[in-house]
C-alpha cells in the first residue's frame, strides 16, 4: 500500500476523511456537499467521493433540500440514524441498567434490573443482568446483535484494557480484585464475537455524555463530577480525557485524604473525601445522630439505614431538611463543605473552567447544597483558578452514564472512518477527540 512522506497510506487518509465528514454531520448536520467542504477543510471532489462510499455504506441519507443564491437546489444530507445501533450499560449502585441506541443515540428500548440486596457487587449476577439485559432491549426493539457497533459499559474501579486476554476491572470499593469483566461477558455469547465490549469507569462515561451533548459542550479543561453512592470524577485536559491517555487510569478523587485518621471509607482507608460525601456516608452519618429511624439504625450503612432504598432514604432526609430538622440541615452544611473543599484541590491542581455535577444523588442533592458548594470551594481555592472556574449541574440527568457508555463504540466508530473493523492505528490517524474540539464541542474523561 502506498505510504507517504509523512508514514501515512492512503487508506489513513481515507478513514480521516471519512472520520470527518461523518462527525461534521453527525454534530452539524444536516448539511449539504458544498458545506461541508469548508466545514471539513476537504476539497469538493474528495467530499465528493467520501459522501458516494457513506451513502453507499447506508451511513449517510438525504434530509431535504434547500434553495440556494440563483442556482440549483441543493440536497441536505444527514447521519442514517437506523444504520447501526449501540447499547450503554450502567453498572450503578443500585440496578443494572442497560438502554439501546440507534446510531444518533436516539434510545430504543431499556430495561433496569436490581441488585439485591441493594449495592450487591457479586461479579455473576452482575455478568448475568448486562446479558439478560442485552437480549432483552434488542428483543424489544426487534435489532439483531449483528447490526451493533458494539456495546459500551460503565463500571465503578479502575479500568485496564490492556490486561492480557481483556479488560480487567480492579474496583476495590465494590470488592472487585481485577475482575476480567470482558472474558466473563464474551463468554456469555451474548453478542457475536466480533461486536466489541468496551469497558470504562462510570465517571468518565458521564463526562464523556456531559461533555459531548450536555454541559460541557465547548469547554476544553472541565471536572464532572459523579455523585452517587461515592463519589468519582473525570478530568477533561486540552479536550482529551486525562491529558494525552484517552482509556487511562481514572481520577480517584474520592479518596483524598481530608481528614487524616477520619471516618473510615469503604474502600478501607481513614478520612477519604467519600466518607463525608457520598450518600451512603452520609445517611450513615444521618442514622448515627437520630435521624432516620434513630441511633439504633447506626450499625447499618446507607438506604438500609434508614430502613429503604438509598434513594427513597435521602429524600426523606432532603424532606427533613426542608422541614427544618437541625441534624439533617447541620449535615447538608457539613456535606456542602467537604465537597467544597475536595473541590478546591482540583481547582487548584488543574485549573479547570468548568466544574459539573451528576449523579443520582449529585441530581438530588444539587439545589439544595449547590450554591453552599460553590462558597465553600471558592474558599478553600487560590483566587486565580477559582476567579476562572464555574460550578454548576449537569444537564443529561439520571441517564447520562448510559449514554457516555454508548459513545464508546461511536467513537470507536467515528476514529474508524464509519468501518465496523477499525484500521490498524498509526501515529497520526485524526482523533475524535480533536474532530469535536474544533467545532467546539469537547470530549471526556473519567473518575
């Protein structure tokens, strides 16, 4: 194969410019083939020829027609949304919940499908509810798992793809010691072999969701917080997640240290920023001093606390609060000032312009402590990263991890120029991660 001067062949070339015109109408579009040659920085016969392979893939359909200045009509094009499917999973605190996408990510079908007891991490029946679930939204949709890209999940821990024989999950706050989470879900045979799993850390599927369709849209260096259970972030830098590493280690800014010989976390270490954070912490913390049901509910942790669902129970603490219970009000304060303060150390050590917050319990929590968390950061913080820092809600809402999850199939999909089979990478094969930062709407990273 013909290979440049720059390393490059001419299939690279190729799957970029296919990458770009894809992306260009999938952020963009519709567009017409005049458009999108400024649009792409490609010359008119190489849209040309891009857009006859996408059409001719079924990738790219028409979408109308637009007059133009004295000439003849020109035809809109657009991304075929039933062109191939995706499906996000959220391995979350409390259910399984997978959802099936069409290649806009419109969703098709969903199913959720508990843990019990509540926060129950067994490796097989989690293994057992993302296939049970699989086939049940592409039953309901009527998809075969031949027409997938692939299926993108989200999971607490650290994620290693590059372990030997795939991706292994070390997540030691669910008591998860390098599970080879990818080896045990292809063995279920729920999807065919050459469908890919890709695996990363729940908070990064969130920042990823926030920030190529929520609140992150045009920000370069963000932190998206992921509020839950415990509590987790991704760290977008320069539009790509973790700096240069895109699948990298994620930010384990939960344990922080901030209080040395604190409260013990569950990940077994004193003082960590989760023990005063998280939910669970903190309808413990609730039981221990009366509330909730009383002190003799102290021995248990989190929604069994208070004798209920997690979520159910911090509504009821939200409730108390409202009503002017002085615990629960006095432990809102309390939780504000400690995610101020953790907030402040990212502040100061990556300067980011945004900060957002998501999570079910981030989602809950957040108008009622929000405007305390930003007085506290602010406090905590040097004036000059914090004089540039905003701190506000994520806007994608309780599904926002299961739609970063089935972004990681199309963006795998996009960086293959729209081909099921990536091609081999190279050093200087375009990333989608500089694709969408240059129409403004950065990429990821992950907690």
């Amino acid at each position: 194969m013909t290979t440049g001067r720059s390393g490059r062949t001419v299939r690279d070339l190729r799957t970029g410019n296919r990458s770009a015109v894809l992306q260009q109408l999938y952020f963009g579009g519709p567009l017409s083939r005049q458009e999108l040659g400024p649009a792409t920085g490609l010359s008119s016969g190489s849209v040309s020829n891009v857009v006859g392979e996408l059409v001719a893939d079924g990738l790219l359909e028409e979408a109308g027609v637009v007059d133009s200045d004295g000439g003849r009509p020109r035809t809109l094009l657009r991304v075929a949304p039933g062109s191939a499917h995706m499906i996000g999973i959220d391995v979350g605190e409390t259910r399984v919940r997978v959802e099936l996408f069409d290649l806009t990510l419109t969703e098709l079908a969903r199913t959720e499908l508990p843990l019990q007891p509540r926060g129950c991490y067994d490796v097989g029946p989690i293994v057992d509810h993302i296939r049970s679930g699989i086939a049940t939204v592409l039953e309901r949709a009527e998809v075969g798992p031949d027409r997938l890209l692939g299926v993108g999940i989200g999971v607490p821990g650290i994620v290693d793809r590059d372990a030997p024989g795939g991706t292994v999950v070390h997540g030691q706050t669910i008591g998860w010691d390098a599970v080879p989470l990818e080896a045990l879900l292809r063995a279920t045979g729920a999807v065919p072999p050459e469908v890919p799993y890709i695996i990363d850390n729940g908070a990064r599927t969130l920042g990823q969701a926030e920030m190529w369709f929520g609140a992150g849209r045009g920000a370069r260096d963000a932190v998206v917080v992921l509020f839950g259970s415990g509590v987790g972030a991704s760290l977008i830098t320069d539009g790509s997640p973790d700096g240069p590493t895109p699948g990298g280690a994620p930010l384990e800014w939960g344990h922080l240290t901030v209080q040395v010989r604190g409260r013990r976390c569950r990940c077994g270490a004193l003082g960590c920023l989760e023990a005063y954070t998280g939910a669970e912490s903190l309808l413990a913390r609730w039981a221990e001093r009366g509330g909730g049901g009383g002190a003799a509910a102290g021995d248990a942790v989190g929604g069994d606390a208070i004798g209920g669902d997690e979520e159910d129970a911090l509504a009821a603490l939200l409730a108390a609060a409202g009503g002017g219970d002085k615990v629960a009000l006095d432990l809102l304060d309390e939780t504000a000032e400690y995610l101020g303060a953790g907030l402040s150390d990212v502040i100061n050590l990556f300067q980011p312009e945004r900060i957002l917050i998501g999570g079910w319990a981030g989602l809950m929590l957040g108008p009622h402590i929000l405007p305390a968390v930003r007085e506290h950061a602010m406090r905590y913080s040097l004036r000059h990263p914090a004089a540039r820092v905003t701190i506000d809600m994520g806007s994608l809402g309780p599904d926002a991890v299961t739609v970063g999850a089935a972004t990681l199939p199309l963006a795998a999909f996009f960086a293959a120029g729209g081909r099921r089979t990536p091609p081999e990478p190279t050093a200087e094969a375009p990333g989608w991660q500089t694709s969408l930062q240059t129409r403004g709407g950065a990429t990821t990273a992950g907690g």
